[in-house]
C-alpha cells in the first residue's frame, strides 16, 4: 500500500545527513545488580550509568571484574567506556565476600565435624 505513495519522498540535497537508526536499541545488565535487564540505549552513556539504571550493584558484586561483551570481546568496566547498542554490561558475583561468609562456610563444615569427633570420642 504504501510502497507506490511518493507523497512522503523527500529529496536529498548536498551536505544532508542521512541518519539510520542501529537495528537494536537495547543494552542489556546482567548479574549482580538491584533490576537487571534491558534498557534503552541512549548514546553518551557509559557502563556506570546503565548499572545506575539498573538500580546498581548488589552486595554480591564483583565491580573489579564487571566488563561488556561487545561483539564476542569482552571490555573492562573500569575505565568507565562508552557504551554501544547491543551491548551486554556484565556484573559477577563475588564467591567470597565478608568475614561472615567465611564464618558461615566453616560453620556448616566445622559443626558436623565436631559432631562426629564428639561422637567417636565418646564410644
């Protein structure tokens, strides 16, 4: 229907700028973050502000290692880059954080240990 209507043609003069949007308008924040997900690019904006977006960082993440996978490359966070449509801004999870979970890994191994040497001590 609309292929043949000419009426919204409009003539391309010298110096006029063509702009195409990008196919995919999204990037997408992954892991250790308060709302992960995806959101509307906006140019400019770098990692930090698509983390913001996404509520920021949980108590869980591991920001030294949080990077972008662009294109099958993986980009450090830590310089703050520019972000690109279709970018994946990935924050992981930190296995060990505070003295409480060293407490509460030795917890869970120490007690039933205890037990059992309690057990053989007293036969």
């Amino acid at each position: 229907m609309f292929e043949y209507d000419s009426t919204q043609n409009i003539e391309m003069m010298n110096s006029d700028i063509l702009v195409v949007p990008p196919l995919n308008t999204l990037v997408y924040v992954e892991g250790e973050v308060i709302n992960p997900g995806p959101f509307l690019f906006t140019p400019n904006q770098r990692a930090s502000d698509y983390i913001g977006q996404a509520g920021g960082p949980t108590h869980y993440a591991h920001m030294r290692t949080a990077h972008i996978n662009r294109s099958g490359r993986h980009i450090a966070v830590r310089n703050d880059p520019v972000v690109e449509p279709g970018d994946k801004v990935i924050v992981p999870r930190v296995a060990l954080r505070w003295w409480q979970d060293y407490l509460q890994v030795l917890s869970a191994i120490g007690v039933p240990v205890a037990v059992a040497l309690l057990g053989l001590y007293l036969r």
